[in-house]
C-alpha cells in the first residue's frame, strides 16, 4: 500500500509541476510558490528513495504540511484575483450576485488550489506510521542496505512517471476563424462602402494604401476621420487580425470590448504555437461563445516550411494555386529567399501580404 501511495504521489506531484508550467504559472513569486514546493517535494521523495529513514520521511512531512498552508492561501489569492476580474467586467456586481460570480468564474478557477491540498494529504497519508519512523539505528542501516538492490527500480518508476506527464501532441498553427468579420487586405470596394463610417474616401484611402501589415497601421489612417466610438463599431465589422505572438498591448486594446485585464491574459501565454492553445488559455476566463468572438480578431504565426493545405488555407484570400505555390519551393531558409520564390508566381502585394502570416524554422 505503501509504494501505490508513493507512486501516486510522485505522479501527481509531476502531473501538477508540468500543467503549472504550461499555464506559465510563473508571472509572480506567489505563482512560483506552488512549482517550488513541488520541486523541492521531488528532491524530498529522491532523498527518501534513495534512503528511507525517519530524516526524509520527517522532511517529506513537513513538506506536505506546506502543500496544506500553500493550498488554502491559493484559495485566498484566487478568489481576490476572480473578484478584481469580475468588477473590471461588470462593476455593477455586488453582494451575493459578485460572490457567486466570483466562485463560478474561470479567472482563475477558485478549486484549482485544492490540488495542493490533495497532494499534501496524499504525502501526509503515506507517511501516517510510516515503518520507518520506529526503525533503531541499526534497522535504519539494514533498511539502506536493502534499498541500494532496489534503487534502479525506484528511479525508473520516478523516470517513467515523468515521462507520461509530459507527452503532449503539438497543436498547428492557424487563422482565427472569422464571423462575417471583413479583412480590409481583401476584401473589394463594393464589400467596404457597406461597412459602417466608410465613406467613399477612406474607402479608396484602403484601396490604395493595402496591404496593411498590422492593424496599428490601418488604425493610424481611419484614426484622423473617425472618432473613437466609430472606430469601435467599425471594428467590429471590419479588422485586421493580430499577430498573436508579436502585437503590442495598444494593438491588441483595438479589439472592440476589450479590457486591460484580458489584454494582461492575451500577454502572459506568449509565445502562442497554435490557436487551440488560445482556446484553451483564454477559454479558462470567458465562455465559449467570447472565445470565438475574440479569435476571428487573431492569428498564430505559421511555420511555412511545415504547414499543412488545411492551416494555409486558412488564411484569408488563399486560394489552392497560392497553397500550391508556397509550397513548391519548400523548404525555404528565411524569408528573403521567401519574397524571391513567390515573386514567380503572385504580386509584390500579395507576397507582402501573405508574408506577415508567416514564420520560417
């Protein structure tokens, strides 16, 4: 019984230290208390594989004990951070209304520190009248001696559990998914004087100054002839999605409806590899429904020479000739070599276009 406690243990400590680490549960020192103790419970359960005398079972209680105080503080700090998310919101929440806004909110999820808690209690119960703590000295020498037979087994168990935590497929890069959301970059002049404040001048000041290579570059042109409230509506009909990985916290804020608080979320899981880790990391905050609303205004940059016709043809105004002709001079080695391919087959325009989708490893 002891050693299926041990084992649960070490994978659930693993299990916890590698999420934590995907999250990027790191931003400040609060943050970083639950991957130290994690870390230094591993050294702990090390030390107590390695020698299983009172000294590391001692140590190991302790550090259990920790887990305890460390997972109730969460609870406090988890719940603060919700509440401040909430107000920034909807400030119109108070009483009952805000508390319960605040447990059933995703940001961050108040019960996640609760797995501090069970880890604790788990290493607690396994070292609740642990054999060796009534050991004498000479026991404790003999149970040594026996443990060097066996310590290849323990630490393959510790390497095998540390390797089933951390596999995890790559997710692909790709295109937010646009809901009836123009892209100024291609879309044609009967498409853009139906979009709200666009008269026929601005329309032709897009015409002629496309393609934009970010959305501040756009902004900067209508920003002059409309004020912010246009801006506002216009965008939620017209955008140029973001660079997930490289925008700035002033491009991001064009997103219509868009606070500081979720610009600081955009922020802290940088760098982005696909969208469906932006589902994931965003999804933790706001509904369904928000995180789709929020990704037709973003991008993740692709790997050129690796993606996929499915991830290409994702990007807006990418025909199978254009999917074609990226990939025909596959692999490229930077991007010069990129611009000197696909001038054979489209416009200097087109390439700078497509070229700010890109990245080449």
């Amino acid at each position: 019984m002891h050693h299926l406690l041990l084992a649960l243990l070490i994978i659930g400590l693993v299990g916890m230290g590698a999420e934590l680490l995907l999250l990027r549960h790191t931003e400040t020192v609060w943050e970083l208390i639950p991957l130290l103790l994690i870390g230094w419970s591993l050294v702990t359960v090390a030390w107590h594989g390695i020698s299983r005398g009172r000294g590391s079972i001692r140590a190991l209680q302790a550090t259990m004990g920790l887990f305890l105080i460390a997972g109730l503080a969460g609870f406090a700090l988890h719940y603060q951070a919700n509440m401040e998310f909430r107000l920034e919101t909807n400030p119109s929440l108070s009483g009952w209304t805000l508390v319960w806004a605040v447990l059933s909110g995703k940001t961050p999820p108040i019960l996640a520190p609760g797995a501090m808690i069970q880890l604790g209690l788990l290493g607690l119960v396994y070292t609740y009248k642990h054999p060796a703590l009534s050991l004498t000295d000479v026991e404790v020498q003999k149970q040594e001696h026996k443990m060097k037979k066996s310590k290849p087994r323990f630490w393959l168990s510790l390497a095998i559990a540390i390797l089933s935590s951390s596999i995890a497929s790559e997710p692909r890069a790709q295109v937010g998914r646009q809901q009836g959301l123009t892209e100024p970059n291609v879309a044609d002049e009967n498409a853009l004087v139906k979009l709200p404040h666009l008269n026929p001048g601005l329309v032709k000041g897009i015409l002629e100054r496309r393609p934009f290579s970010n959305m501040m570059e756009l902004h900067k042109f209508l920003s002059p002839s409309l004020d912010s409230k246009q801006l506002n509506e216009l965008y939620t009909k017209m955008f140029l999605q973001i660079n997930l990985n490289t925008a700035s916290r002033e491009e991001i804020m064009l997103i219509p409806s868009m606070g500081n608080r979720m610009v600081r979320e955009f922020l802290e899981y940088r760098p982005y590899t696909a969208l469906t880790q932006f589902r994931k990391e965003i999804g933790k905050y706001v509904d369904d429904k928000e995180v789709a609303r929020l990704e037709q205004y973003v991008f993740v940059p692709i790997n050129l020479n690796t993606a996929s016709d499915e991830t290409l043809s994702s990007i807006p105004g990418v025909s199978s000739q254009v999917i074609g002709a990226l990939k025909d001079s596959r692999p490229y080695k930077d991007m010069e070599q990129f611009r000197r391919e696909i001038a054979k087959s489209m416009s200097a325009k087109e390439a700078a276009r497509l070229e700010r989708y890109f990245v080449i490893n």
